[in-house]
C-alpha cells in the first residue's frame, strides 16, 4: 500500500519526502482546492521546486485541482490543470465533472484521480467516473464501513484509495453545504470549511465561546480543552439536551485496520493535513511509514505499536481518535 | 429555444419520514395544487420502507391522472449492495423518468440510455459540467443549493450560448438539504445505534430542530440528512427567476401549511405582488442569504421587519 501525504507548503512536503512518503499532494495558492487557507499551497515556482525534490527521492506527486469551477471561474480551473500538467505531476486530484472532461480531452495521458469530493461511495458511481472520463483511482469518503468498503473493493473498475488519518469529516465529502450556509464559503465553492475569516473568540462570565459568523458553536466551561469551531464538531441542543450533536472533536485513525485494508486489495492510504504544520506532517509519515514496513514484512502478526498510537494521539483533533464510520457501531 | 415563458412549479420529495396515512392525505390535496411537477420517492434514507416501489407507482399513475408530470427522486447517499438493488428497480420502472441523485444512478441511467433530471446534490456549477450532463441524457437540472442568483444569471446565459437549454430547477421553498452521513443524527439523539433505530425519525415529520445554545435554530436534524434550521422563502424572487430564464421553482414539502405555500407561489409566478409583510408563511424562521450571495441561514427582509 502507498502512503499518500499532505503538502500544504514546500518544507512539508520535504519532510513528507524526507520521512518515506510515496507519494505527496498539493494545491495551487487560489480557490481550485480544498484547503484555501492563507499562507498555505505553492506558487508555480515553488510547485517546480518541489516536484523535483520529489521526484529526485522517487516520490510521487499529484495535484489537487478539487473544488468546483464556479459561474465565473471556469478558466481558473482550467489554467490550474494546463499549468500542472506542465510541471509534470504524476497525477490530478479531480471532483468536478465538467473539468474531469476538459483534463481528459486535453491532457488524455496524464493520470485522473477521483477526489473524495466527488462522492464516489459504490462502484456503479467509480464506474460512472471510470466509463465517462478514464480515472485511475478513486478517494473515497469518510462514510462507508469496512463491510461496504470489502463490497466496493471486489467490483471496483479502478484503485482505490483511503484516508487513514487526520481530521474526520462525517459527511458525504462534495455533498455538505454546511459551511456556506452559516458563512458564505464552503468546500465547493472556496475550499473552505468554517473559514477562520468567520471564527470569534470570546471571554465571557457564561464561559469561553466560539463563533462561526455569529453563530454559538460551542461553550468551555473552565478547564476544558477547546477546539476549533468547526460547524459539525460543536454542542447543540436538540430536544431538551445539549451535547455534540454531530459529532465529538476527534480525528480518524485507522492504524488497527490496515492488515484488512491491505488484504481488500486498498492501494494507498492517504493521510489529511495540508492545513497543518511541516512538523505534524513529518511525525505522521513517520508513524504511517513504519507501520506500512511492519504490515509488509510480518502481515499476520501485524499489531499497532503503543508509540504510534501515542504519537498520532498527541496531534490529534481533541487528542482523541476514531475509526469513524469504518467501525458499523459509530453510526 | 425550449425555455418556457411561465415558471412552472414542482413539489420536491418529501424529504422527511411520514406515515402510510400522511402520505395519501397530502398526495390525495397535492393532485389539485397548482404544480406541474411532483416528485415522489424516498431520496435520504434506505431503511425507511413504509412506501414500496409498488407504492410510489400507484401514486405515481394517479397523479398522473390529476395532469401532474410524475419524477421518481433516487437516494442520495447510496452505500450499500441493497442500496443498489433498489436503485437499478427504480431505475428500471418503465413508467417514470428519474431525478439522479448520485452518480450510481447516472451509470445506470445512462448506460440504458434512459433520460433523466440532474438533482442538486450532483454539483452542477459550470456549463461543462452541464454539457457532459446533457450528452449523458439529461432533460433537466437543479441548480446547487449554494449558488447565488447572479452566479446562476450568468450560468444560464452561458449555457444558452453553448446551445444547452435543458430547464433549470431552483429550490425555492423548504428547509434546503445541506449534507449526508452515514451516521443517522435521528437515532443519535434517542441513543439507538443505526441498525436499531426503531424509526424515531418517523415522530418528526417536519424534523427534529438543532439549535445554538443560544436557541437559535441552526440546522434540522432528518435521519442521517442535515437540513438548513431556517426555511428559505423566495416567493419574491419568482418574477425575476422566470425573467432569468429559469424553468421550474422547487417547492420542497411540509408536513403542515403546503397548500398555503403552493398557493402563495402560484399567485407570485401570475405577476400579484406578494405583500410586503415578511411574515413567514408558516411557523418558522426565513432566509434566503443564498439567493443574495450570502450565508445561506441570511434574511434580505429582516431589516425591513425590524424598521
């Protein structure tokens, strides 16, 4: 299995390189992917500065080109894909339809990868995608237990690829317009999720409370830890009580599954992150890449190490983890 | 060019989980409601079985009577092989044309060559992507919830000039459908695991409202779908709609109070002025902030109310 990591600046994706990542990913500094967070993703120079320490080190890299072209954006999207088929990716990280298409028309020979934005979770859908623009392989989102991935994978016209740690996102990935209706912004559109433009801080005699765009997302009372008010992981109240009504801060790991994810025929595992720090990035490679040597060279009596375990918990959302919806009884 | 000079109206699924009776009783008023449209089926959630294929057909001819065009809405979030078996049925009904909610449906359909409506959860924002939709046999597309009216002004024109004239549908009265899980946020509330969730879902026919701490409501639970918490009303916006060229105004239905809203949608489409009065048509907060390229949850006529 390949382990795929984020590079959300070119120090990250040195160290992704450095620490035994097989591949890396990365998006262009403007709205055409889903992490448009400021002071992060790459300039063209700086993309050509990184494809050749990549490739130098026998390193992958796709390029992330995965929101929607807007109304009024087409060519952005389109200038996205030209300039990184010019620097020689390896391969396109795409959602949306329309641009499937022109990548396919116009740059036929280079690798079309499903992003988990576009929805993908049977294999009738990878064949749709598959059948119409010639992807290669398909991400696919954080919604599906092991049971339902084995199915997929059994009948998937093409390879498939998993994320196996980082921040969970609960919904159907491409599908949630969450964020645009309490800000305006949303992955779609801006590769946003409750963009920190909209995030308030406030000291107040009820508690520390976080906004999104006004809205109450959360409340600490003293001694708790507080999180980022990301709109799904805040508490509500929904009939008389108050608690986390989507879901709790935590992260996704699935360290434990990956001798069944390696035996599903899974071909890369894909670590989330671009938004988070070169430090973070080299750390999890780092973990990831001596678990994927364990599995390879004893896969029966593969188990995670306590180090590892400890290590990913320490950079985790909330310091806690989850198998999300992998495991049938998170539903 | 096939754009029709008066907006027609369309009543979406029924997004939430009703009984047997509630069903015919709001179908059995639907047949004489002033909407062209009725879409009919269970778009969000598989276990919800109530209403059987044979069911929604049946349904489906007597509208059919009644002079409604009849649309089968497929699932949206389609995770399992059952899932699947049940989506190649509907697909297969001989009878109506699908509203494709996911790409699963878009292979069937398109592999049968059968024709079919685009629904707004399949992201078309751009006229390639209307173009592939188009080649592929689509009749009719939904224009994502998100997108802003100046947006779809210039989508729409940009697409006549490309020859695609296939009608657009805008969703323009509901609790707008925002997103899918896997986890049924219905069964979380009552502590039932999913496989086990005995239904609840069933006791809310117009959902279960998540509200801030504050008591603001923000979102409406619906099972394993996550709605807008306020309704968006854009029964003002219908004349500039049809000026735009939009063909269909979608109105999404509620257990209470629809054939006000059909009505009140009827009577905007033939040129009466709604009145100024913002009040909502029903009990519930308003917005339209999408429309205005806003947060979608914004109300354009709340300052006017306050002033």
């Amino acid at each position: 299995m390949e382990l795929v990591c984020p590079a959300g600046n070119l120090p990250a994706l040195k160290r992704a390189v450095d620490e035994g990542a097989d591949a890396v990913y990365f998006g262009f500094q403007n709205a055409t992917n889903a992490r448009q967070f400021a002071g992060l993703n790459f300039t063209d120079k700086r993309a050509r500065e990184g494809i050749d320490y990549a490739h130098a080190r026998s390193t992958r890299v796709f390029c992330a080109i995965n929101t929607y072209p807007q109304p009024d954006g087409w060519v952005q999207w389109t200038r996205a894909v030209d300039q990184a088929a010019e620097l020689g990716v390896d391969a396109l990280i795409l959602a949306d339809m329309g641009l499937l298409d022109y990548a396919a028309r116009r740059h036929p020979d280079m690798a079309r990868h499903l992003s988990v934005q576009g929805s993908a979770t049977s294999h009738e859908a990878l064949r749709f995608y598959h059948d119409q623009f010639g992807i290669t392989r398909a991400v696919l989102p954080r919604v599906l237990s092991i049971t339902q991935v084995r199915d997929l994978a059994r009948q998937s016209p093409v390879e498939l690829e998993v994320f196996a740690f980082g921040s969970l996102c609960i919904m159907a990935e491409g599908r949630c317009y969450l964020s645009s209706y309490l800000t305006g912004e949303s992955p779609n559109t801006r590769g946003v999720c409750s963009p920190a433009a909209h995030v308030r801080w406030e000291e107040t005699t009820e508690g520390l409370e976080s906004r999104l765009n006004g809205v109450l997302i959360d409340r600490y009372g003293e001694g708790e830890r507080a999180g980022y008010p990301t709109l799904c992981k805040g508490r509500f109240e929904v009939g008389g009580e108050t608690y986390h009504a989507i879901e709790e801060p935590t992260s996704l790991n699935t360290l434990e599954l990956l001798p069944e994810l390696a035996e599903l025929g899974i071909s890369a595992v894909k670590i989330e992150g671009r938004q988070r720090s070169p430090a973070y990035v080299s750390k999890v490679a780092d973990i990831w890449r001596q678990a994927l040597d364990r599995l390879e060279r004893t896969p029966e009596r593969f188990h995670p190490d306590p180090a590892w375990v400890a290590g990913l918990g320490e950079v985790s959302e909330g310091a806690t983890t989850t198998l999300g919806a992998y495991e049938r009884s998170w539903k | 060019m096939s754009i029709p000079e008066t907006l027609q109206l369309s009543l979406g699924p029924v997004l939430f989980y009703w009984t047997l009776e509630r069903y015919a009783n709001f179908y059995r008023e639907a047949a004489d409601w002033p909407v062209e449209i009725v879409y009919l089926g269970e778009s969000v959630c598989s276990r919800r079985r109530d209403m059987k294929l044979d069911d929604w057909l049946g349904l489906g001819r007597e509208l059919t009577q009644s002079g409604k065009q009849v649309v089968l809405s497929s699932q949206t979030l389609i995770e399992s092989e059952a899932d699947l078996r049940d989506l190649r049925k509907l697909c297969d009904n001989g009878e109506f044309i699908i509203e494709a909610n996911d790409q699963s449906a878009l292979h069937h359909l398109s592999a049968a060559r059968a024709p079919f409506i685009a629904g707004a959860a399949l992201n078309l924002y751009n006229p390639a992507t209307i173009g592939v939709m188009a080649r592929a046999g689509m009749q009719r597309w939904h224009a994502p919830v998100e997108m802003s009216r100046d947006d779809l002004a210039r989508l729409l024109a940009d697409c006549r000039a490309e020859g695609l004239d296939q009608p657009c549908e805008v969703f323009a009265y509901g609790h707008l459908p925002l997103a899918w899980s896997s986890r049924c946020f219905t069964a979380r509330r009552y502590r039932k695991p999913k496989d086990r969730c005995q239904f609840v879902c069933q006791k809310h026919p117009e959902g279960l409202p998540l509200r801030s701490q504050e008591s603001k409501e923000v979102f409406t639970l619906n099972g394993i779908q996550t709605l807008s918490g306020a309704c968006q009303d854009l029964r003002h916006e219908v004349g500039d709609m049809a000026d735009m060229g939009v063909g269909v105004a979608h109105l999404s239905p509620r257990a209470e109070g629809m054939a006000k809203v059909v009505a009140a949608f009827d009577a905007a489409r033939r040129g009466e002025q709604p009145t100024p009065d913002p009040l909502a048509l029903v009990d519930a907060d308003i917005c339209d902030g999408f429309w205005h390229g806003r947060p979608g949850m914004d109300n354009s006529h709340q300052k006017a109310a306050l002033s």
